[in-house]
C-alpha cells in the first residue's frame, strides 16, 4: 500500500470513522440480501443434486415415474433389455417418518453394485440379498438419534397411511454414509420396501448406465420408445431439478428484490460520495495543485471507497450466510416439501465471492461516477476555496446524466411499443432519476420555495439548500429513492395478495379439512380409504365428506401438482372455474388447469391435454383456465375418479367435511380426528377451513415477506445516507452556524432551521418518490403476475402512502442528531477556527 | 524563469466573456520578491494562477525557464508544479488528518518519498519556521500564524525554484503576517529562490523588491520598491 495512499486516503477514513461505517452498512447490507437469498435457495437445490448423486454416481440415464405411482415393475426387464444399456437398477426413495423423526428409506436390489455411488458403497459392505426379509441398514445420524442399535426394532410409517417394522441389520459409518442424506437413511430390500409403501408392482426410478459403443443420445431414443407415457426417461439430477423448478419463484422473486436493493444501494452510496467528494473537494484539488495529477488522486479516492466497501462485503457475507441459514429454517413447509431430503446450508463459494465483488464492484462504479462528475472543476478554486457548488454551476448538465435519461426514455418508448408495459414503465422511472441528476439546480430552487414558506428559519434554509445544490441534491433522491421504493413494494406486494388471497377464498367455505399434513402443509399421500370416508360422512352433523388427492406429475420435464376432484368440493382451482367447468370435471371428460399450467403447456380452453400415467396417456379437454397461485409449473384439475385409477392410486389425501347448518363444529372434528386416527397409522390433522385458507395466504404472505424486509432495509439504508449528508453539512458551516450564534440566533432557532431544511428536502423527495413508486408499482405488479401467473390488478394501496410517510419520517430521523449538534455549537470556538 | 508575452486570460461568465487579464508582458528572475497588488478583481488571483500553471492563457506566451506551458498536458503541468513551485494559500489547505510534520512532507510524498524517509528533513524544514516543537500537532491544534509557517516549511519541502502566495497574511494577525512575511523574505534572499506574493495589504507589498501593480487586469506599474 502506497504512502500516499495511506497519508491521503486512509488517514481521511480515520478522521471521519462515521461516514466509513455508514458506507459499510450500506454494502454490507446490499451483499447480505443477495448471498441470503441465493446460498438459501441454492441450498435446496444442492442438497436435492447431492442425494441424486449419492444414489445413482454417474449414471447418465434415468427412468422414472411420471407421478409418486412410480413405474411398474414390468417395465425394468424390458428397459435393461434396451441395446446398450450396462446396467438397470430399480430404486425405490421416499422420505418417510420412523419414530419421532423422519429419514429416506431406500429399496435396492443387489445390482445396486453397478452403481458408481455412495449407495453402492453401502450396499457392497452389506450383502442386501442376504438381508432378513425387514432387515435394514441405518445411516449411523439416524440411529444415534434415536438411540438404534443392531438388531434393535423401530417402526417406519409410510404415504400410504400403513406402517411397518424394520430390524436393525447394521450400522452404517464412513464417508459414503454421510453422503446419503447426511448419514439419516434407511436401506432395505426392495421387495421389502414395494410391501410396507403397498406398491408392489412399482419403483420409483431406473438408473441406466450406457456401454457397448452406443451414445447416450441413442439409448435415450429406444428407451423412450419402449417407456411410452408410462415413464420418463431423463437423468438421476431430474429429481433435483424439479426441486429447483419449485422453488425457482421464490428464488428468483427474492433474488430480484435483492439486486433492486443492491441498485438502491449504489445510489445511496453515489449520494454519499458525491457529498462526500464535496466536503473534500478542497483536499484533493490541493493535492493537485502541489502537483499531484488528477488520475492519481481520482484513483487514490475511488481505491478508499473501495477498501471500505470490501469491508462492507466481507461483512455483509459473513451476515448473509448466517442469515441464509436462518432462511432454510424459515422456508414455508410447502417449498421444503418439493425437496425430499434433509437440506443442509451449503454456500457455493464462488456464489458468495461473486455476490461481494458485485457489491465492491458496485460502490466502485459509484464513487467512480461521483469523483469525475464531482471534481470537475477548475483547480484554480482551490486557492481560494470557494463553494463550486452553487446553483449557478450547478445548472451544468452533466452530459452522461442527459444521455441516459435519452436512452431510457427511447428504451421505455419500444417496450411501449413492443407490449411490454412493466418494462416500459420501470425504464421510464430510470429516466426520470436520470434527468433530475442533470438537474441538481433545479431540485435546490424547488426546495428553497418550499422551505421559504416554513416560515423565518425556512428562508434560510433556502439559502443553504441553493448554495449547496449537490448536497440538496444527494439528499432530495435519497428520500425519493427510499419513497418509491416503499410505495413500489407496499403496493405492489399488497395487489399481490389480494389477487391471491381472492383466488383461494373459497377454501373458507369448508367446515374441517382432514389431512395427513398440518395446515401449512401439502396433503399428497393417499391415507384414507373408503371405509375412512364413509366413516366420516355418518358422524353426527357432517352433511358431506368429500374426498380428494393431490398427486404431483412430471410432464414435458415440468413438473405440475394434479388434483382430484369430487362434487362438492371448495378447493379454489375447481370453485374458480365456470359451472359447466365443473361438471365436465366431475364427469370425468375435462381438465381445469390453472393460468401458470395453460402458459406452461401452452394450452386453452377448449384445447386438450395429454397426461402420461403407468396406465398409459390420458387426454383430456381444457373446460377452464383459472386463478391459482402455485409454486411449481400449475395446476391441473380432474376427477378424482380419473386420478385413482389412472395413477393406482386409490383413496384420498384429504377429505373435506360439510357440516350441517347449526352443527357442532369443534365435536365433529374431535369425532372425524378419533376415527381417521383408528383407521392409518399416519398422523391425523382436523384443520378448520378457515385456517387452512389463513395458513395458504400466510404462504402467499410469505413470499412477500423478503421484499418488505428489503423495503425497510432500504429506508434504514436512506436513513443513514441522510444522517451523514446532513452531518457533512452541519461540519461544512460550522462558521456560518457560528456566525447566525453569534448575532443572536438561539440554538433552537439553528436547530428548527436544520430541520425545516431538511423537511423541505423530505416534501420535495416524498413527491418525486411517490410519483416515481407509482410508476414502478404499475410495473411491478405486470411483472410479478406474469410470473406468478395471476391477474394482479393494479389498485393504489393506503398503506403505499402510510408505508412512504413512514418511510420520510424514518429518513428525517437521520436529520435530528445533526441538527442537535448544529444548535450546540460554541460561537466563539467556531470563529476562531480556520 | 518567467516571462510573460502579451498574455491574456479571458473567462465566459453566463452569457458574456470577462477579461481578467489583459495584454500581460512581465519577466520574473530568479531570487526576486515581487508582490503583486491591485484593486478587488484587477486580475491578481488570476496571473497568480497562470504562473502556478494551474490555468493556461487565452492569448500570449507564457514560459516557465523555458518551457512554454501551452505545450504542457495536466501530467505535464502537475509534475511542474511538484517540483518546480511551491504554494502557500490564504485559506492555508493543509490537510486536516495530518500532523504538521506529515503536512510538510505531502509534496516529497507525491514525489514518491517514502514518510520515514523525510521526516528529519521536515523537522529541519519546522525548525526553520519556528515551529519543531508543534510537529506532531494536527491544523485543529496550531493557531493560524502556525498552520501558515507549516504551510512556507511544506512549500519549501521540495527546494522549488519558486514560491507563489496567494494573500499569505489575509486570515493572520499583524504580528503572525510579519513573522510570515520575514520567513518568505528570508526564502527569496537566502536561497535564491523567485517569491511572488499577491496582497493588497501595503506593509507587505513594502517588504518586496518590486511592485506589479494590475487594475483592470492590465499591469498598470511595474516599480522596484524604494527602501
């Protein structure tokens, strides 16, 4: 590091400690949201990609079950008998509860050994064939968690409500062990595990490796033609992908929040150089004229902004990483469900360094911008020392802001005219920013009227905000950025819930829900059967006990959450749809799919879709397309009817209970709880109605928890940008301050100017940013519907106001201490200093 | 060391041109003490900056022993104005996070020194001013008549052939100007060195060998001083 460096830059950061750690925030702020949000969900996904590779090693090819059916039995010989396949394992994973915890219980046969894998590392050190017919091997976390030792017993329960007994065969330790769902599996023979999960004349997956000179292109072809529709033939990472399908929403919403934060940031911290290049203008323009050249102390500038954003990056990885493993635990159990395995934080490293370059990166860029912009003025000044930062030379219009704000505004015109509305609106509001940054005069005029009509102390705040236009300037946008941002948020993630929230209310029209899950849950396994139901329907005061399934489907390589219906079902992707919609579902001749489902597979109403199944393909017609918030590609509606025998899958994976009017609700639920419990051995839950439709809109709610979290992060941020702008402006006139002390202003009197100064820049800055947050929430709510695939209308939200007044009365907090310092100052120290 | 031909300097000022400078023939030789003095806006500040090379002429010929700095970029300019001339400003523009010491070494630094390497040549350099004993003081601790002695040792740090002061003695008290002026006279006298002082303070254009007087920005009077 340079001496001059140190003396010239460093040393700087040591007399003003407050504005560094200002800017620390900043970027440690900005970089903790992104690598939050990206390990947390890369997290998901890994662990889904880790087990795939733990099982099937580096077999290039899968076969696997169009839904949780799997793919019969039948099918293994004829696809091992495909030229040019090595080798064929069936295998059966599901996630399933055993004791008070929950583990994967894996079925094998011994041609497990070809595999290249953990799994087959496991099955060679234990002979599977010769296993006891309940014989088991357990991860060694799994047994130490619930205290197993060899041939010990332990109940497993299974999806399809029944239960069954394993024994302890052996103990598994080692590397390959940890692998596999860190070490909390249960291996068992296949035969063993098609009996206790009752399906025994299906696997969930094939895994094929490929020899004998034929490429994998090829034996993907014949495989295909020997699976039909009754399977798909794909990689073991499929599983994980449909994993990252299913949380790509929530992901890439999150995701974007972050970078919207991150450009926030940039602003702010453009504010705050500039501010802080106009503080020390005088410094660095005397440096050059002791013969310094400008590249060097512009280098010498941007490289301390730069060591201090690295700072705030390596902090703000440090904070993002722990706070990404909070998120895990945070995550609602309907995304957790769309990965089967155990999810263990794992931070991809070359993620989180990219995440912090971006943020060092990003202040660089910033303060880049600022010092050539800023310290554009003619060295002569610094002999003298005057303010270059009035409005008269404020009035130059810097070329680079004009130009952008050109470009944006051409950019928004062909959105505009290419359909692409959000784009064209978000583009224009990027104008509109760039055009007041040619205008920093302007804004400084505008602020001295409105501080003049505050009264005496206002006029003179007007003076100051006109002499020092570029500081007006940095503070106005800050709170205009912090404005719109908390009106864009607020509006749009409040459209957002009330499409949602209105496309599930019919939820609410149900008395109790009987599921195998809890209310914030999704109920897939089938564990009632009949007898269940009809059960359910003779108790005391229930008018109808209508069964259904949910049953997850991988179709086009997308993956789709299917519904079986019957009449007299609330669920809102059947209520949502047209009379006649419903009657040909019930009917079984019809599909309602949901609007993400018909953009998925490019369908309408009155298309057909296809549905593959182990029973063969199954078209339907399209009767409705609806409203319905989900996660992964759609939903698609039939009967319950089709579903069970299409995919053998008998029974329901919920029930829904009528009650008659005047009924004893809470007695019909701990009746309709005492006989489903008698009847599977999975746990029951009676959920009212009511709270299961609260429970879903907590879910939806959810997904816009991370971008209020941003919004106040942002505000906080602007805060903070606005208390060190207006400290650096309470330091610069000191003896402007000292003097007004001097012929008699009253430290109140210094202070109410400080804040009707810095209420005139909240004024100014809450109109712009209102305006500038109503453009953006127009186009947020375009761009947050499409991919949600809701029609969220656009509707201005009282709380957008009350979130931005809050917002300003935040960021104006930041104006207080320095106005309490101004009032203390000492008149006769001031003066005699410099 | 300078000579000035026919140089002028005008600035656009919102709609209009003001000529600061006009028609400008001067030649300053090595060792003098010249103050220039003139009314409020003669030009002073401004032939002040073409001969610290920190503005260039509109018109006319200005050369710095022999270099005529049209021909110099801003690196060109900068390395001039490093080695070449030292300044000494009214506001003083020493650096607030530096010791006085530190402040002294800036220009060695900029020159590539190391700190260590010059900090006996600062102590001499303070020693001269008067000032050694306040060498680890920050600005915020010294009077004004001392932040403008570190300002003469720091200007003098890299033994340039001129020193340019810009109204040395505006912010100082009588008996801190006359200090500061004896240490600038003492700079020109004893070391050869070229001082040019803009001031409209009288008793400090009297202590100079020569007078420029500039009004209207034309050199009006160009008179040695009589003692």
């Amino acid at each position: 590091m340079s001496t001059g460096f140190r003396l010239f830059h460093l040393r700087g950061l040591r007399l003003r400690p407050w504005r560094a750690v200002v800017m620390v925030l900043v970027v440690s702020t900005c970089v903790s949201l992104i690598v939050a949000t990206t390990t947390a969900f890369a997290s998901l996904g890994r662990s889904a990609h880790d087990f795939a590779r733990a099982v099937a090693g580096d077999a290039p090819l899968s076969v696997v079950g169009v839904s949780d059916a799997g793919l019969p039995t039948s099918l293994v010989q004829r696809v091992a008998g495909v030229p040019g396949v090595d080798f064929a394992v069936p295998v059966i994973t599901v996630r399933v509860p055993v004791g008070d915890s929950e583990a994967v219980l894996i079925g094998v046969d011994a041609s497990a050994v070809d595999l290249s894998s953990a799994l087959e590392e496991e099955v060679d050190q234990v002979d599977v064939a010769t296993l006891p017919a309940n014989g088991a091997v357990f991860g060694e976390a799994l047994a130490t968690e619930l205290g197993l030792a060899t041939n010990e017993t332990v109940a497993v329960s299974t999806p399809r409500g029944s239960q069954a007994t394993v024994v302890v065969s052996a103990l598994s330790r080692g590397a390959a062990s940890a692998q596999l769902n860190g070490g909390r599996f249960i291996i068992v023979s296949l035969p063993f595990a098609q009996q206790a999960l009752q399906r025994p004349e299906s696997v969930d997956a094939v895994y094929i490796g490929v020899t004998g000179g034929r490429s994998v292109p090829e034996v993907t072809a014949d495989l295909e033609q020997v699976v039909g529709a009754q399977a798909l033939v794909t990689t073991p990472a499929h599983v994980a992908e449909q994993a990252d399908q299913a949380t790509r929403l929530t992901r890439d919403t999150s995701l974007v929040i972050a970078v919207l934060a991150l450009l926030a940031g940039v602003f702010l911290i453009y504010t705050m150089c500039s501010a802080t290049v106009a503080q020390r203008r005088r410094e660095l323009l005397t440096l050059q004229v002791l013969g310094a050249r400008r590249r060097r102390v512009t280098r010498g500038f941007v490289a301390e902004i730069g060591l201090v954003a690295l700072v705030g990056a390596v902090s703000g990885i440090a904070s993002g990483m722990v706070t990404g493993r909070m998120m895990i635990d945070m995550l609602p159990p309907v995304i957790l469900s769309a990965v089967d395995v155990d999810v263990a934080y794992r931070p991809d490293p070359w993620v989180v360094g990219a995440a912090g370059l971006v943020g060092v990166l990003a202040a660089v860029a910033a303060a880049l911008f600022a010092v050539r912009v800023d310290m554009n003025v003619p060295l002569a000044q610094a002999i003298r020392g005057t303010e270059e930062d009035s409005v008269a030379t404020a009035g130059r219009r810097p070329v680079l802001a004009v130009a952008a704000a050109a470009l944006l505004l051409v950019g928004a015109g062909a959105s505009w005219a290419a359909g692409s509305r959000s784009s064209a609106l978000i583009l224009l509001a990027g104008a509109a920013i760039a055009a007041l940054a040619a205008a920093p005069g302007l804004l400084a005029r505008a602020s001295a009227v409105v501080t003049s009509r505050l009264g005496g102390t206002g006029e003179l705040a007007g003076h100051s905000a006109t002499r020092h236009a570029r500081r007006t300037w940095s503070i106005i946008m800050t709170i205009a950025v912090a404005t719109a941002v908390s009106v864009a948020i607020q509006g749009s993630m409040s459209n957002l819930l009330t499409a949602g929230n209105r496309s599930v209310a019919s939820l609410g029209d149900t008395a109790l829900f009987v599921q195998p899950v809890v209310a914030e849950g999704l109920p897939t396994d089938p564990v009632f059967d009949d007898q269940t139901v009809q059960g359910l329907a003779a108790i005391d005061g229930v008018r109808q006990a209508v069964p259904g399934q949910l049953m997850p489907l991988s179709l086009d390589e997308r993956s789709f959450m299917v519904q079986g219906v019957n009449e007299g079902t609330n669920t809102p992707a059947f209520r949502n749809a047209s009379g006649q919609a419903q009657e040909s579902v019930v009917s079984g001749s019809a599909a309602i799919v949901s609007r993400k489902a018909s953009l998925a597979l490019d369908v309408a109403a009155g298309d057909s879709v296809t549905l593959p199944s182990p029973t063969g393909p199954h078209t339907l017609r399209v009767a409705d397309v609806v409203d319905y918030p989900t996660l992964n590609d759609g939903q698609i509606v039939i009967s319950l009817a089709n579903l069970q025998q299409w995919y053998a899958r008998p029974g329901a994976s919920f029930v829904e209970i009528l009650t008659d009017e005047g009924a004893a609700v809470a007695q019909v639920a701990a009746r309709a709880r005492d006989l489903a419990a008698s009847r599977t051995s999975a746990t029951v839950y009676v959920e009212p109605g009511q709270e299961v439709l609260d429970a879903l809109r907590s879910s939806i709610a959810q997904a816009s928890l991370l971008a209020q979290t941003s919004q106040w992060m942002i505000v906080l941020v602007a805060a903070l940008g606005v208390f060190n702008v207006m400290m650096m402006t309470v330091l610069a006139r000191r003896r402007e301050l000292g003097v007004l002390r001097a012929i008699g202003g009253r430290g109140s009197a210094i202070r109410r100017m400080i804040l009707t100064e810095a209420a005139g820049y909240t004024l100014i800055g809450l109109v712009i940013g209102a305006g500038l947050g109503v453009l953006l929430h127009y186009g947020a709510n375009d761009l947050v519907g499409a991919s949600m695939a809701l029609t969220v209308r656009f509707a201005p939200v009282p709380q957008s106001l009350a979130s931005a007044l809050l917002a300003c009365l935040v960021v104006i907090a930041g104006a207080l201490i320095p106005a309490w310092r101004a009032s203390r100052l000492d008149p006769a120290t001031v003066l005699a200093e410099e | 060391m300078y000579e000035l031909i026919d140089v002028s300097k005008t600035y656009r000022v919102g709609e209009s041109d003001v000529a600061a400078l006009r028609g400008v023939d001067l030649r300053l030789g090595a060792g003098e003490f010249v103050a220039i003095v003139g009314p409020s806006g003669s030009g002073k500040s401004t032939l002040l900056n073409l001969l610290g090379l920190l503005d260039r002429p509109s018109a006319g010929t200005l050369t710095l022993d022999g270099v005529n700095v049209a021909d110099l970029d801003e690196k060109g300019a900068a390395d001039l104005r490093l080695r070449q001339i030292g300044f000494i400003f009214q506001a003083f523009n020493l650096l607030a996070s530096l010791r006085a010491w530190e402040n002294v070494a800036v220009p060695a630094v900029l020159a590539g020194r190391r700190l260590g390497a010059v900090r006996e040549q600062c102590l001499e350099l303070l020693a001269r001013v008067g000032l050694v004993d306040r060498a680890e003081h920050f600005p915020s601790q010294l009077s004004g008549g001392q932040m403008q002695r570190v300002a003469i040792a720091r200007a003098l740090s890299l033994e340039p052939h001129v020193i340019l002061a810009d109204e040395p003695t505006g912010n100082l008290d009588s008996a801190s100007g006359e200090e500061v002026v004896g240490l600038l006279r003492k700079a020109a006298s004893d070391t050869g060195r070229t001082v040019v002082i803009v001031t409209h303070d009288p008793q400090v254009a009297a202590v100079a060998d020569r007078q420029l007087t500039l009004r209207d920005g034309q050199l009006v009077n160009d008179a040695r001083v009589a003692r």
